[in-house]
C-alpha cells in the first residue's frame, strides 16, 4: 500500500517510519526544502524521539520512505493520505487553519474518487467533515483520527492506545480500518460514530488534563493555608477509585493543552476550559508570590529557572510556563536567569530569555525549578554556592537534599 504523510514535523515524521516499518510504502511530504534534503539524507531532524534515528536510517535503506516538497505528486500516486499539520492559533486567539487549508488544497487538487484522507492533526469539533471534506469534493474517502501520543515515546504510544478512528461512511472505515491494521500495531482500532466523535475524543483528553491540573493547583493553593502536604492528600485521595487527581505545579504549556479551549466556540458555553486555563496561567505567578515571601523580596535579586521546555526531556518551549515564570520575576523587579540543557544559549536568547554565563553558577539568590529534565537528577545543588531558596515548581526534589545544600525548600502545596 502506499501512502502520503503530509507534514514531517515532530508526529508526522515517526508516523512514516512507523508505517514503513511494516511495510508500507511511505512518501513524506513537507513544505520545508531543508528539512525533506536532511531527512532523506538520513539525517534526522528531530532530537529525543526514542528510535527514531534507527527507524529513518532502516526505512531508507530498505527503500520504502521517501520525503518530497511535491504533495500533489505523493498524493496522486497514494491510496492513503494523512494529514498532520499543525493547527495553532492566531494572535486573536482563534483556530488558524493556515497550515491545513494549504495541505488540503494541494491535497484535493491530486487525490481520486477512493483515495482515504485521514485527519490525525488536532482539530475543533467539525472541521474534518465541514473544512477538510469540502474542500476535497465526492468520492474522497475521509475520517478523523486525532494523533494521541506524546513526543519522545510515540512509538510505544502508538503500541499501546487503542487508535481511535471517526469514518464518514461505511466505505471510508473500512479502507481506514485496512490501512491502520496494516501500517500500526496498536491494541485495537476502535470504530467511533463519526469524525466528530473522535475529534471531540481527542479534545476531552486534553481539556480533562487541563481541568484535573487546576484542581490541584486550587487544592495546592488551600493547602498552603493550611500547612498540609497537598502531594501527601492527593496520594491519598487517588487510592480510592474514583480519584485520579493529578499534581500540582507552576503552569501547564505545551503546543496541546494551552491550546484546546480556545478550539471550542463560544456559544458551546462550556465554562471549566476557560476556567481552568486562567487558574493554571495564574500558577507561575503563584509559586513566584511564594518564592519572594520567603526570601524577603525579589528586587534586585537574581533567580535561576532551571528548564526552558514545557515538560521533562522534550525540546519544545511553545507556551512553557517558564515564559510566565521570566514575566513574574521581572515585574518584581528580579533578574531571570533561564537554563536548560536541550537548548543552546543563541536559542534561549532568541526568545528573549537570558540563560547563565556558566552552569552551575555563583552568584544566584534562588532556583525556581520549573522543569527537571533526567539531567538535573544528578546536579549537585551544593555547587550554587550562596543560593538562598529552591522553590521545587514540580514537587519533584527532595526537601532534605536542598535544606542539607543550605537552602530553604519551598513546594507547591507543601
Ligand atoms: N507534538 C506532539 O507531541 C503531538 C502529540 C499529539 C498530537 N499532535 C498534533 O500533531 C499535529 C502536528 O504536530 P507536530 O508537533 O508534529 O508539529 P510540528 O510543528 O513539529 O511539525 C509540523 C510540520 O508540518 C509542516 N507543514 C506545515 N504546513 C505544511 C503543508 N501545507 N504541507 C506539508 N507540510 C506542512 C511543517 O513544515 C512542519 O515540518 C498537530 O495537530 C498537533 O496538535 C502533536
């Protein structure tokens, strides 16, 4: 079977190694030149995706991937095409659609009567059938199957999450039901009742995420009024069934779950997404109000953030909580220093940041640690000589370990 991957970023390169791996015949297709020279050179544009380096080295050796900038051309020859290309959002906030309208035209422009387009981008509830199918005219055949994985572990997620697939009709699930039992080893296809359905399914696990993460933060929040250990009530409030509260920290980012509320209309009239994204913005600031009670004042003083990225080990900043972080520091008056150790200092300046001189370093009043990558395990805090307070903005270090490096610890919630 051959298949076109239009957009190779992140999700969309692993899917075509994945699909190749099982033999599929795999063209890749994107609309940055650079990038499809570098991957059909067998050299991998994307860091920390486990197995991916192997798996683009095997599938062009064994001939069966192949990247272009020619999206007609790939999708003419396919019998499957899958789109997954970002959808962001535009500086008003509301969906942009810039990238998927430009896949789809070049798309519809190639695709025959039976050719299967699956939209596995992230979408709001509607734009499969309504944008994309439009767009593509009859006798396409189309589904929803909003990508669920996580960078850095997609090829064991896409071993191990049932895949879910929304079909317009009888004749699109069957050829998506071919097509994903051939090119994935997933547990199971689960057949929902339409594109919308699984466009909604994807949402959900977001938005719940999102919701669930200000709940803790709120309970946090209490907890520190109280004196009580909120990590210690949650342990315990999550051994009965029904409770699966997540942790609190300082912010939730990422290019999905700051994203997601403003993909549902506002006559929708849901109120806990909007809610929610206010409370876990408001966090930063928060664990900051926290830092400067305990040491007396932030200015003039000189604040390190350990971790750039929005969550451990993965090299994306989009929407990190460190940027409130950076914001909450310098409107106290505080110096923000910003490291982190998968990023490089030109690209830590180019978002406007200052990372430190060297690492670790004297000269720092506290440590806000905002994402504790696997290389932070190891760091020897004794080396931040005269550093006053860490404040633990993931509840991940051990209160001990800090207080015996002379600082004061601060959690969230503890
Ligand atoms: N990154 C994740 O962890 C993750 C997880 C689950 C779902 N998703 C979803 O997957 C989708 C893609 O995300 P990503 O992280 O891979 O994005 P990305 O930014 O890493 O990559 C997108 C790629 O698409 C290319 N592109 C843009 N317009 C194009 C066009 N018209 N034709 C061909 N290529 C085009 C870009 O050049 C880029 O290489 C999004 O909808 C996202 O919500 C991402």
């Amino acid at each position: 079977m051959k298949v076109a991957v239009v957009g190779l970023g992140k999700v969309g390169l692993p899917l075509a190694v994945q699909y190749a791996s099982r033999g599929l015949s795999v063209t890749g297709c994107d609309i940055d030149a650079g990038r499809v020279e570098r991957i059909n050179a067998g050299d991998c544009p994307i860091d920390g995706e486990e197995g991916l380096d192997e798996g683009l080295r095997a599938a062009l050796e064994q001939g069966r991937l192949r990247a272009t900038i020619e999206t007609n051309e790939a999708v003419a020859e396919s019998e499957a095409v899958v789109i997954i290309v970002p959808v962001g959002l535009t500086a008003e906030r509301a969906p942009d659609f810039t990238h998927l309208d430009a896949a789809v035209d070049a798309i519809a422009a190639a695709a025959r009567p039976g050719t299967l387009v699956v939209v596995e981008s992230t979408v709001p509830v509607g734009t499969t059938r309504g944008r994309v199918g439009a767009a593509l005219g009859e006798g396409v055949l189309l589904a929803a199957s909003p990508e669920r994985v996580s960078s850095g572990r997609i090829f064991r997620d896409l071993r191990t999450y049932p895949k879910v697939i929304g079909a317009l009709d009888e004749a699109s699930w069957s050829k998506a039901e071919g097509f994903y039992g051939a090119a994935l080893e997933a547990p199971c296809l689960l057949r929902v009742r339409d594109p919308e359905t699984a466009e909604l399914a994807k949402l959900a696990e977001g938005l719940y995420r999102d919701v669930n993460i200000a709940l803790a933060g709120e309970l946090a929040r209490y907890a520190d009024t109280l004196g009580v250990d909120v990590t210690e009530a949650i342990a315990a409030a999550n051994t009965q069934p029904y409770s699966h509260l997540h942790q609190p920290g300082v912010g939730v980012g990422g290019h999905c779950l700051p994203v997601y509320p403003h993909f549902l209309p506002a006559d929708a009239s849901l109120r806990l997404p909007a809610a929610a994204r206010e409370i876990n913005d408001a966090m930063a600031a928060y664990g900051v109000a926290r830092l400067e009670e305990a040491l007396g004042s932030l200015r003039d003083s000189t604040v390190l953030i350990l971790g750039l990225a929005y969550r451990p080990n993965v090299k994306e900043a989009a929407h990190s909580s460190a940027l409130l972080l950076v914001d909450a520091l310098r409107q106290r008056g505080a110096r923000a220093l910003v490291h982190d150790p998968l990023f490089s200092d030109a690209e830590v300046r180019a978002l406007g940041l200052e990372p430190p001189e060297r690492f670790p370093c004297d000269g720092i009043d506290a440590i806000i640690v905002q994402a504790y990558h696997d290389a932070y395990r190891d760091l020897d805090l004794r080396a931040f000589a005269g550093c006053r307070v860490l404040l633990d903005g993931r509840n991940a270090l051990d209160r001990a370990s800090v207080e015996a490096a002379g600082m004061r610890y601060v959690g969230i919630g503890r």
